[in-house]
C-alpha cells in the first residue's frame, strides 16, 4: 500500500502515541503488536510515537504533545478499561471499545452473565475457589477448561478431567489472577471472528495438534493450521458472523476486536470470549481475516485508528 495521500487526513490524526508493553502478563506481545503498528503507521507518513506504558504514562502523554493514541496495550491496565478511563479524562481520543465495553469483555465471567442474560449461548462454567467441591465440578461437567477470568493469550489455561485435576488446574491459574473459573469443554472445531466497524470479517478457523489452542499454538509454534475461508457451508458461516456480531454488539463494543467460539460435535455454536485489543503480530488473526476482504496491514492500522475521526471524535 502507497503511503496516505489525503494531507488533510494527516493533519486530523496529529501526533499517534502507540502504546505497548505494560506490566501486564501479555507484556511481550504486546511489544510485538505495538512495534509492528508503529511501523505501518510510520511507513504511511503518520506521526507517530512508540511509549512502553509505565505509572509515569499521562505525563509521557503531555510531554509528547500527543493527539491521539493507538492502544497496543494486551491485557490488564490496557484491555479493562483502566487505559480507556484515565485517557477519556485527559481527553485525548482512543482506538477500539470504551471504559465499560473494555471492563466487561476482560472478566470472562461478567461477559458470561450478559450473554446468558439474552439468550446467547455459551458454555456452562462455576467459579472456583479454595472450598469448591472439585468432584461435584467434574460430575457435573465431566471435562472442563481452567481459566483465569481477567487474563488473555491462554495465560494460565489447563483441561481439567478429574478431581486432581482440576485443584492442580486452579492452583496453576490462580497464580496469574485471585478469581478462575472452570468452563464446560466443548470438544469440536475452533473459530474466530474479527469484527471491523461493525462488520464481521470472514471466519478462521484454528487448528493444532496441540491439547487446545494455548499460548505455544498462538504466538510460537509453527504447525499451527489457520482456515480461512472455512469448510463452513454458506449457512453455517453467515449464523457464526451473526452470532460473532450480536455477541460484540451485546457488550457495548466499539470499532474492532476479535470473538472466538467453539462448534461442538452437533454443529452448535458456543460464545467463548470478546478480544477488544487483539494480537497484531505476525501470527495474529484480524489482520488475517482483513486480508481475506482486500484490506492489507497498513491499511488496516489506519482503518481503526481513523474510526473515531469517521464518527466525528465520540
């Protein structure tokens, strides 16, 4: 892609800090997206800023003269709605969901309670604790998938199929966050659908020889089989996009982000998680799907960072 041609547009965007890095426990993708947004936003004649977030980041802001920032940062302090609350009192506009959206999609339990509240499936799941009757858990779900509620990347995720288990499975998980919940594992194919200003991209489905798709399958494994477009029939994708779109819609969310879903044996389809700050690395998938309908890396980066000038700055 030639670099932007519209000076005016240029003009608008001002001084771009990306924003990366952070001490959450996605720390090192996040560098890796925020570097690789950085240099699309450079190679397109944007002002742009590379800040590794730190407690020091607002006066980082002021002394950068900084317009706008593309929001890079994974995780906690940049996924929950921290980021979007202290950058909405500065003032300064953002990339990508708001403070409630972004608080709502990062606790995998609250975004649970939501859409079971309007009828938009997703799998059975408890909350975990030192008393939970781990047996009873089991009985009750047979094999079930461990995770931490407010983490992302599969950080601190185990299949869990016995008593034994599912206590190592909560031990493990509770080292990343104080509240684990255990999941009903759907056993069938894995899907993601990268929502785009309000537009479901196509479908990928993920594929590994792996127990589940977990951190090593995301970010460093090479036999990683991404789908796209799926063996889906015409139907079954259009339900899934729809399904994708209304699940990200329900949470109040904003300008672009990623939702993964299982199909089980029965061709159903079960809501996993909402991604509002998804990967932009090498091995991501948005920019995946956005490939898929013409839009390349560039131009990506410059889609979701012109969002808010197009719906003039909400």
């Amino acid at each position: 892609m030639s670099r932007i041609d519209n000076k005016s547009l240029i003009e608008k965007l001002g001084r771009v800090a990306v924003l990366m890095g952070g001490d959450s426990a996605e720390r090192e993708i996040s560098l890796l997206s925020g570097k690789a947004v950085y240099s699309a936003l450079q190679s397109q004649g944007v002002d742009a800023v590379a800040i590794d977030a730190d407690r020091n980041l607002l006066q980082t802001l002021r002394d950068q003269k900084v317009d706008r920032v593309f929001n890079m940062l994974h995780g906690r302090g940049g996924e929950d709605g921290k980021l979007q609350g202290l950058l909405e009192l500065a003032g300064i506009p953002y990339t990508g969901s708001g403070v409630l959206a972004s608080a709502l999609s990062m606790d995998k339990i609250k975004t649970k309670l939501l859409w079971r509240a309007l009828n938009i499936s997703t799998p059975p799941f408890q909350l975990l604790h030192a008393e939970s009757n781990w047996q009873q858990i089991i009985d009750e779900m047979q094999e079930v998938v461990v995770k931490p509620v407010r983490e992302g990347s599969s950080i601190g995720m185990s299949i869990a199929g016995s008593e034994a288990q599912l206590y190592e499975a909560w031990r493990k998980a509770s080292e990343f966050d104080s509240v684990v919940m255990a999941e009903k594992r759907i056993s069938g194919a894995e899907f993601t659908v990268a929502i785009l200003h309000g537009r479901a991209l196509p479908a990928i489905e993920l594929r590994t020889n792996h127990v589940f798709y977990d951190f090593d399958a995301k970010y460093i494994a090479t036999d990683t089989q991404y789908i796209c477009p799926t063996d889906l029939t015409v139907a079954k994708e259009a339900e899934l996009t729809s399904l994708c779109k209304e699940a990200f819609d329900a949470l109040g969310c904003e300008d672009w982000g990623r939702v993964d879903v299982m199909q089980d044996k029965q061709g159903t389809f079960w809501l996993l998680e909402v991604n509002t700050v998804p990967g932009m690395t090498d091995h991501s998938l948005v920019p995946m799907a956005a490939a898929q309908v013409g839009i390349n890396f560039e131009q990506l980066v410059i889609d979701i960072l012109t969002a808010k000038l197009r719906n003039n700055e909400k």
